[in-house]
C-alpha cells in the first residue's frame, strides 16, 4: 500500500486534486488562479498540513510546467518587440537598483559583505511566468505595458545571468572580464540567433511540411515536432547559462506567424499542456515554502527584504519606463510586473547555499521573499491597475471576452 501512495500516478492525481481546490479558493477569494494554487501549494504542504513535500517528481513537473508556459506565451509576441531600446533600458535600471538596495539593506542588518552580495544578486531577478500568466489571464498581453514587461524580462535574464557570474566570482576571489564577456556573448548570441533560426528556418519549414501526404495522414505530427523544438531551445538555453523558460520563450517567438491547414493548431495544444503541468509549477512554489523556518529573528529582516524587493523593482522598472514615453500608470504596472523573484530567485538562493556563501536563515528569507513578491503582484493587478476588467475563459485557457 506504501508503494501506491509514492507512484508516479497517484502523486499526479493528488498534485491535479490539489490544483482544482486552489482553483476554488481563487474563485471565492476573488483573485487570480495563480494566487489560489499557491494558497493551496501552502496549505498542503510542509508549512501547514504536510500531505505534499518538494520531491524531484514534483520538481520534474513544476519545470516543465514553466517550459510550457512560457513556450505559450511565446506565441504572443515577435523578436523585434523584445530588443526595443526601452525595454533595455528597464531591464538594465531594474536589475542594478535591486542588488544595490539588497546589498545595502544586508549590509544594514550586519551580514557578511559575501552575504549581502548575493542578496543583492537574488533581488536582481525576474520571473517572467508569473506576471506573464496573469496578463494572459487578464487578456492583456498585447498592450504596451505586458509587451515592455515581457521583452524587459527577458533581457533581465540575460543581465541577471551577469550578475550572477560576477558575484560567484567575486566571492571566490577568481573574477575576470573574460569570462563575464563571454557569458554575454553567448547569451545573446543564442537570443538573437535562435529566434532568427526558429523563425526564417524551422518555421517556414513546417509550413512546407503542413502540405505533405504524410502530415495529411499524421495531422499531429507537427505538434510534436514543434514540442520537441521547445524542449530543445530550452536545454540550449540552460547550456549558454540562460533560464530554460527563456529558451521555450524563444521557440514560442519563432512560431508566432506559423500558419497550418492540415495539422493540428501548435498554440491550441500547447495550451492544453499547459493548463496541467502549469498548475502544478504554480502549486509547487507554495509547496516548496516552509513557514515553520521563519523565527523571530529574521522575520524583521524578511519583512524589510520584501518591501526593499517590490519598491526597488517598482522604482528600478517603472522610472525608465516613464521615461520612455509611458504613461503613469503603464509605468506603475510594468514595475509590479517585473516584482516577482519566483523560481528565479530560489535557484539563485540555492546555488549561494551550495555554496557556502549564505546559511540556511538567509536562504529561507530569500525563498519566502520570493513566494510573497509572487503572490502580491497579482493581486495589485487585479483589484488596483485591472479592477473589474477580467476576461471570461473557454476550457484551453483563451480569452473569449474581455470585461473592459
């Protein structure tokens, strides 16, 4: 009977039983999905009731529920709306604002300078899955704001990725501008050169293939391929040091104008994929917090690093966006966009853990920072820039009205 309860089948079973409940919290709460499955990713595991612990399994499926989800949202947007120079610009002014304020605020509370120097580095990140699934849930991908946020996120993972590599390495005493060169090189080589080749080869060749016998025969197999695309892009992207979601991202991007007859459609399926694996990512980053860890002696430094967390990206992101031509309150929503550290920020936390570079109280504060700037930008969202304006959904997940 113990075998049963740890199969592959039944944990599946449980982690989409569990999604459906943060499904119905959302609803009575009246809050975004995302916000839900947290709550109940919280609930049932370490922190209150204990039922799901962070298992590779899960981990498995939270990842690939990432990788789909932003291969989706790939669909919505092409390279040049990526690479604007303002989104550089909000990118840049919003990764180096975070690590200075992280690194001041440590330094305040008496860490190490090696310390504060990944605390800084944790603040600089973006998750883009989170705001880019409630824009999505909101039917507001294609505005300015949700397009500056999505080609500003994406280039903050490349200088994310930067700031990495220099605070690794200044910490281990081995620096070099070589080798922070390097990294930039590939990382945009890769971005530039793998959203040309998706687009000006991979997609017009499976236009070609669309009209073969054989895909007549095999309508699903485009699918497939297009499938198997992203998987790759994202393990070529985690190579050259990226995100994996910034490799499906790209294969998504590629696809965008790819239009078919006989085969299945890329995005409807994708969608579907995505309405179950991303489910279970989102549930997964309320699983992976243990409140239990948090003590009163650094409950004042996670609720300082929290504010310090939101304002500095707020501030960092939404001044250069104002800047830029964009209205107030675009600004304002492209800063509480680019807040959420998610995933990003964990995997920055524990690689400083790994390390040695940062304890176990430090690394449960960043965690914990983590999920509370995940939770708080969709709720701004939805009851302060979007309120009253929610889209109403057909099964895949697309927007059939929009309650403007």
């Amino acid at each position: 009977m113990e075998d049963l309860f740890i199969s592959p089948e039944f944990q599946m079973s449980l982690l989409l039983f569990v999604a459906l409940g943060g499904y119905l919290i959302a609803s009575r709460i009246n809050q975004s999905a995302v916000i839900g499955l947290i709550l109940v990713g919280i609930l049932v595991g370490p922190s209150v009731l204990g039922w799901i612990t962070y298992t590779d399994f899960i981990q498995s499926l939270a990842h690939l529920g990432a990788v789909i989800l932003l291969f989706v949202i790939g669909f919505e947007f092409n390279l040049r709306e990526i690479i604007h120079p303002r989104n550089f610009a909000i990118a840049l002014v919003g990764v180096i604002v975070p690590w200075f304020c992280g690194w001041e605020l440590a330094i305040l509370f008496g860490y190490s300078s090696a310390s504060a120097i990944f605390i800084g580095t944790a603040l600089t990140a973006t998750s883009i899955a989170i705001t880019a699934n409630v824009l999505r849930e909101l039917d507001k991908l294609h505005t300015a704001a949700a397009k500056a946020i999505i080609g500003a996120a994406v280039i903050d993972d490349v200088l994310a990725l930067i700031v990495l590599a220099i605070s690794t390495a200044v910490v281990n005493g081995s620096f070099s501008y070589w080798g922070i060169a390097l990294i930039t090189i590939k990382a945009l080589l890769f971005i530039v050169i793998g959203a040309a080749f998706g687009t000006l080869v991979i997609g017009r060749y499976l236009v070609r293939l669309d009209r073969t016998d054989f895909v007549k025969r095999f309508p699903e197999f485009i699918f497939i391929f297009a499938m198997m695309f992203a998987f790759f892009y994202a393990i070529c992207a985690e190579m050259v040091g990226l995100s994996t979601i910034i490799g499906a991202f790209i294969a998504g991007v590629s696809f965008k104008d790819v239009e078919l007859n006989q085969s299945k459609s890329l995005k409807e399926g994708a969608e579907y994929l995505q309405i179950i694996f991303a489910s279970i990512f989102f549930v997964s980053l309320g699983v992976l917090v243990d409140l239990r860890a948090v003590t009163p002696e650094i409950l004042v430094f996670l609720v300082a690093l929290t504010i310090v967390a939101i304002i500095s990206k707020v501030i960092g992101c939404g001044l250069p966006a104002r800047l830029g031509g964009m209205n107030r309150k675009d600004s304002l929503i492209i800063g509480f966009g680019m807040a959420p550290r998610g995933e990003v920020a964990m995997i920055v936390a524990l690689i400083g853990l790994n390390a040695g570079i940062i304890d176990q109280g430090v690394y449960v504060v960043l965690v914990i920072m983590s999920l509370l700037t995940t939770v708080i930008t969709p709720i701004i969202y939805r009851n302060w820039f979007y309120r009253g304006e929610y889209g109403t959904y057909d099964a895949s997940g697309a927007c059939i009205n929009s309650g403007d």
